[in-house]
C-alpha cells in the first residue's frame, strides 16, 4: 500500500505526524466553509483538496503501522492503537466526502442545475440538504480530531509504558 521504512526506519512515526496536522486542519477548514458563508468563498477548493489528501495519508499511516506492530511483540496497548488508527479511516471518508458535496453544493453550476431540474432557484429543500448536510459535517469534524486524539493517547501509552509494572 505504501512505503513501511525510510532508510532502514519504521515510517509509521514520520506519517503520524502529518496526519495529527492534517485531521485537524482539515475538520478546521470544513467547519469554517459549513459555518462561515466568507470562509467558504475564500477556501473554495482548498477545504476539499486538504481533505482528500488526509484520505490518502490515513490508509498509508494505518498500513506503516500495521506493519511495524507485526514486528514487535505483542502488547495489548499496541493492539488497542492499532484498532483505534484503523477507525480513522472511516471520519477521514466523512470529513472528505462532506467537504466535497458542501463545496459542489455552492457551486453556481449545481444551484443552475437545481433550478433547472426544479424550476425553480434552490428553495427549501436545498436548504433542508444543506442545513443536514452542515449538521453531518460538524459531527465528523469533532469527532475526527477526537478520535486523533484518542489513537495519539493510545500510541503514547504504547510507546512509554513499561510492561514491568
């Protein structure tokens, strides 16, 4: 799936790094572009782009982790991390797929096609879609950076606890 070592070291410590950066970030530009019409004019592309690069990191951390935990011995706190990374993928596909359909919903291209599908400007349930949409698209947003933070408290606790205790 993607590259598991950099000059002989395990990558997964390197490729967290950029997805704690770019989950947040990316939650942080959806929630901007759903609750700030001048944000959203401003991001434009930008929100859903980030997002979709943080799509394609996740999977690639997840498996550089998958595969530095088969090669070390087995700890119930790494099995407990690992779990955790492999959910992340599915806030990841939220967050990019809400930013994508909020950022097309506002497109003058999609409004003229719903007035032309309708027959009417974009009305009620245009705004019952965009309105669900907004509410689907801040509980990802949250929920994403919690569940960051949960892996990162479990990796942490993997790493620097010592099974002697």
């Amino acid at each position: 799936m993607g590259p598991t070592t950099f000059n002989g070291l395990p990558i997964h410590p390197l490729l967290v790094h950029f997805v704690v950066v770019l989950v947040p970030l990316s939650a942080l530009l959806l929630l901007l572009s759903l609750c700030w019409p001048a944000a959203r004019r401003r991001l434009g592309a930008a929100t859903p782009a980030v997002a979709l690069v943080t799509l394609i990191l996740v999977p690639v951390t997840t498996h550089a982790g998958e595969w530095l935990a088969q090669r070390t011995p087995p700890d119930p706190l790494v099995q407990i991390h690992t779990e955790r990374g492999e959910q992340l993928l599915v806030w990841s596909v939220g967050v990019f797929v809400v930013a994508l359909l909020w950022w097309a919903l506002h497109q003058p291209r999609v409004q003229q096609w719903w007035s032309a599908r309708t027959g009417s400007t974009p009305g009620r349930a245009y705004r019952g879609l965009a309105a669900g949409l907004a509410v689907v698209g801040i509980v990802l947003a949250v929920g994403s950076v919690v569940q960051v933070y949960r892996i990162g408290e479990s990796g942490a606790a993997a790493v620097w606890t010592t099974q002697d205790q």
